[in-house]
C-alpha cells in the first residue's frame, strides 16, 4: 500500500504536457531516457488503438509506413476494417505513436552541452 501511495505522490509532480528543460528535453523523455524505457520492446500495436485515431490519421500513418499505393488501396475502407489492416500491416515495423516516442536519439550531445 505505502508503494501505491509513493507512485501516486511521484507522479502527480511529473508534467508530461511538453514542459522543455534548460537542455530543451521535455521532463518525460528525461525520465524515461534516465529509466532505459524502450517502448518499441513494450508497447504492442492493437486494433482498439487504432480505432480510436481518425480515418485521415490512419490513412496519413499508412502512408508514411507502407507507402502510397497502400494507403490509397485501404483509403475506401471502412473505418473497423481499416484498424484491422493497420495491425496487421505495421506489425513488426517499430511504429510507435508520437506521444510514445522520446527524444532519445540526441540526447547525450544535448545532455552534455547543458552541463
């Protein structure tokens, strides 16, 4: 119960809504840069993810993965039928949704011209 309590005081002080630091890093791609997090080993695509995102933005994420003609073959798709090819056509291509991505890739030029 004490751990519960301790998670919950931790992370109602994490703002996670695009607040940069002084090395221009938002302070939950601190956190998770500092925990090793790696989403792309974690988070697994699923068709209820997919219907909750709108048909231009599926359409546009298709497009960007798998090219043109995939997009514009599953454009007259209806909306539950194209959930179901976008989990089947991005898996295993390490697509994660922007608000899963950190900035990690720059991170240790950045971290080090801070200090």
């Amino acid at each position: 119960m004490k751990q519960c309590l301790f998670a919950y005081l931790i992370a109602s002080q994490i703002n996670a809504n695009g607040r940069y630091s002084a090395n221009g890093i938002g302070q939950m791609d601190e956190i998770a840069l500092a925990a090793k997090v790696d989403m792309k080993a974690t988070w697994q695509l699923s068709v209820g993810f997919f219907e909750s995102v709108s048909k231009p933005t599926l359409l546009k994420i298709l497009r960007e993965q798998c090219g043109d003609s995939v997009a514009d073959n599953c454009a007259s798709m209806k909306k539950v039928d194209l959930a179901l090819a976008m989990a089947d056509r991005l898996a295993g291509k390490d697509w994660l949704p922007p608000a899963l991505e950190f900035e990690a890739e720059s991170e240790p030029q950045k971290l080090e011209e801070a200090a």
